[in-house]
C-alpha cells in the first residue's frame, strides 16, 4: 500500500505515493475478504448491504450461488425516520420475515453481518451512526460466529467448496463459455491436482490447461 491507502485502512507508518508491501497486526484485514475493493463493490451507494456481501461470498468463495430474488420483492426502507429508528441489523431482520424471503436472507445475512464492522467504503467502524455494531452471525445448521475473524475461520475451514469454485471459474475463463453438467469430471479431477500440489495456483492453472475440456475446446471457423 502507499500513504493514501494506509490511511484509509487507519495503518500508521506508511509515507509516500509508491507501493510497498507493509506486515499487517491485529485482526481487522486480512484476506481479500477485507480489502477495501470488494466492500466497497458489495455496499449500497450510501450504506453497507449485508445481503450484497454475504450473496457475493456465495457466489465467489463458497460456490453456493442463492437463486434470485423472487418477483416485486419491497426494497429495504431509506427513510430517515426508519434509518434512526433501529440499527439495520434489526431493520433487515423486519425485512425478510416474509417466508418466501427467509430461506435465501438466512444463508446470506449473516455472512454479511459478518463484516459489519467495515463501512461502505471498507473503512473500520465500530458504530453504525449511533449504534453499535453487531458483528454476529448464526450460519443455517447453528454454527456461530462474531466478527471478521470468526467469519474468516468459517471461510478457511470450506477448502473443498473455495477449490472447486475457483476452479469453474478459471475453467470459464479459459473456455469462454460457462461450465457444463458435462464438465463435472474434468473439475474434479482439476481440484484434486489442486489438492494434491498444495493449492497452489500455478497447479491450478496447470490442471485447467491439461484439462480435456481446454485441449479439445472448438473454435468456430473465422473466429477472431
């Protein structure tokens, strides 16, 4: 990081514009999970969405994808009344009461919650206005956690479900086509190269390049 960006992860002892690596302490960063980038992408324009945050963990890091939202589905109230009213966590927890929003909210929610403690911008808080921040979560099956270090070790512990997402998508990538039912051999046998060598990533991209899928992929005839 450089200066402006240390400052903006609240890290002391980092001047100048260029980038350099800085040893982290503490446990507020750590992983891509924390990085300013990905919170600020997974926030509403003037607040945090804990439902944006913890869909995009499904979808990029546990390979668990929620179905879309049903039809007409009210969005979360903006008004400043309801604002201070409550803190969102409980506002949210008003929102998906309805039974057809709950089953999805109760995987994403909080997952999200989870990273409450980072602002829209991914800057560290401890209060949401006047309110403390919740950090919690309760995962469907009763598993718990509190705050971005539990949620990390939850994360960490779904090797299996991390390795064969980032496999789909380095396939997808490297096919440019999505993955098929009919690609479920060569994904298996890529994340079992994977494991196998240690995850490290230039298995992986090994594994998808040998891959039958990659080695016989067609090309239309003209194609640029």
């Amino acid at each position: 990081m450089n200066d402006r960006l240390a400052k903006h992860y609240g890290i002391p002892g980092v001047t100048g514009k260029e980038f350099r690596r800085v040893p982290l302490t503490g446990e507020q960063r750590g992983g891509i999970l924390t990085q300013a980038s990905v919170l600020s992408v997974t926030s509403n324009p003037t607040r945090t969405s804990p439902v944006k945050r913890g869909k995009w963990i499904l979808d990029n890091i546990l390979n668990t994808p929620p179905p879309p939202p049903p039809p007409e589905v009210p969005e979360l109230s903006e008004d400043q009344a309801d604002v201070a009213s409550a803190p969102l966590r409980q506002r949210m927890e008003k929102h998906r009461s309805k039974a057809e929003c709950a089953q999805c909210h109760q995987r994403m929610d909080p997952l999200g919650f989870g990273l409450e403690n980072y602002d829209a911008i991914g800057g560290w808080r401890t209060k949401d206005g006047k309110f403390d921040i919740d950090p919690s979560g309760t995962l469907p099956g009763g598993t718990t956690f509190n705050g971005p270090k539990g949620l990390r070790a939850i994360v960490r512990s779904k090797a299996d479900e991390f390795r064969r997402c980032l496999a789909e998508k380095l396939l997808t990538y490297a096919l440019g086509r999505g993955v098929e039912a009919f690609d479920k051999c060569a994904l298996d046998n890529i994340c079992q190269a994977v494991d196998n060598n240690q995850n490290r990533f230039s298995a992986l991209v090994l594994a998808v390049v040998h891959s039958d899928p990659f080695l016989y992929r067609k090309v239309q005839r003209g194609a640029k």
